[in-house]
C-alpha cells in the first residue's frame, strides 16, 4: 500500500475541512479525487504531502507513517510524496536554469547533477532544455520540467493537482500521455485531483468523490461514473454535457512522445 488514509480530520476553528475519511491506493494505481471547490480536496492533499497535521487520525506512506515524525524522519518520508502543481510556471523558479531546477531535488536525493539529462529524457524533453529559463518554454515544456523535478528524489506516489487545467487541449493530451507511460513503466501511483471528469474516465483506475468534506462515493472509475450511486456525483456528472477527454495514446516511451511532436 502506497498511501493509506485512515479517519482523517482535519478543522479549522469550528470549521471542518476534512471528516472522517479512509483512502487507499496502491503500487501503480491512479486514484482521481474529485468534487468542486471548497470540497476538501486540496486540504486532504496537504495532509497527505504532510504540510499541514490532521487534527485526528492517521496517514501512511510506503508503510510508515506521517505524523508524529521528527524534522530529518519527515523530510526523508516526504521523499515517497511529491506533487505537481496547477500552474508550472508558478511552480518553478524564473530565475534559475532547468539545470539548477533538477539539480535541486537530485542533490536532495544524493544523486549526481548529470542525472538531470536521464530525467529530462524521462519526460521527453531534449538535453538542450537544461539552459533555459522557465519563460523560454512553452507551457507543457514547463510542466514536463515540473514533473522531472519530482520525480528525481525517487517517489513512490505524485499528487498531481489540476496538472493539465492551464495547457490548451492538444498539450493536455500529451501530458496525460507522459503520465500514462510514466504509469505503465514503473510502480508510481497517482492521486489526481480534477474536476475534469473526461480526464477521470480515461486515465483512473478508481476516483472518491468528495463533498463537504466528506468522500461519499468511492469505487473503480468506469462503476461510479456509469452507475452513480450518490444524489451528488449524478449532479456532478449531469452538470456535464460530455465527458470526453482529449485524445489520448499514451506512447510506448517519452522518447516516442517526443518523436511524435509532444513536446510543447
């Protein structure tokens, strides 16, 4: 078990954010997180990155868990969990290098600064990206750099928060695409939080959905957006006219993403 999320509370002030909620995910599962806005979502998410403690109950990564740690066992720990951000060009610092932005988290992990070639390489990305600045890429570029940097302290799960919501459609495919060949070449599993329910469909294995704070539907992805059994995820799904995503073939390897024009 990869993360296992036991009662998790979280409140703020007479406020709760999080209510009771039990989720697991395994070695290589996508799990999809969703619901709208001020649903508890990205409070979870933190809990489960460890950026902020649950008021009660309990999360585990890898087996070990997250709370009650000290400084050096947690950041070791938060090696097992990285996350992508919405916005990469938020995410990433404009006044360094691809370069220094990969060697960042290798030097973190012990490893050799050359490795950030290999982990370019690893999302189809060219070595000749490692001199440019962020706002030298285009959008894709900047999140394919973003998700080299996490994975080069070696996770074992990415928490992947609205990845492809800032990109036009056509690069929104290719980054799924990336995640989807990442997915069926290693063990990594995925907690992805959308509201993007074409996306769900097509690339989670399971998906919770959450409201108020609470998860009150969970369940493989095809059984709970064919078959809803919640008042809420129905409304959630009438709400849209259709759930396609973009077209999405996930290649045999990044290097083949690359070949087919997906880096953009």
């Amino acid at each position: 078990m990869i993360l296992d999320v036991q009662q998790l509370v979280k409140t703020f002030g007479s406020h709760t954010a999080v209510a009771g909620v039990d989720l697991a995910i395994t070695a290589g599962e996508v799990h999809a997180l969703v619901g709208e806005s001020g649903s508890g979502k990205t409070t979870l998410a933190r809990c489960v990155l460890g950026l902020i403690q649950p008021t009660s109950g309990t999360v585990h990564i890898a087996g070990s868990p997250l709370t009650g740690l000290r400084r050096k066992e947690l950041r070791r720990l938060r090696h097992q969990v990285q996350i992508v951000f919405q916005n990469p060009y938020a995410a990433l610092n404009p006044r360094m290098t691809v370069r220094q932005l990969i060697a960042e988290p290798l030097r973190e992990a012990g490893r050799p600064v050359t490795d950030a070639t290999a982990e370019l390489e690893r999302v189809g990305l060219p070595a000749t990206v490692l001199t440019r600045y962020p706002h030298q890429l285009s959008g894709g570029q900047c999140q394919r750099v973003a998700i080299a940097r996490a994975l080069a302290v070696g996770p074992s799960l990415l928490v992947l928060d609205e990845p492809t919501s800032a990109l036009d459609v056509s690069v929104q495919a290719q980054i799924l695409n990336l995640l989807l060949d990442l997915r069926e070449h290693s063990d990594l599993a995925f907690l992805l939080i959308t509201h993007d329910l074409g996306v769900v469909r097509h690339i989670a294995d399971r998906v919770s959905v959450m409201l108020h704070g609470e998860l009150v539907e969970t369940g493989p992805t095809a059984q709970v957006l064919d078959s809803p059994q919640h008042p809420y995820t129905r409304r959630l799904l009438d709400a849209v006219p259709g759930i396609h995503p973009p077209d999405v073939t996930p290649p045999s390897t990044p290097a083949a993403a690359t070949a087919q024009g997906a880096v953009q």
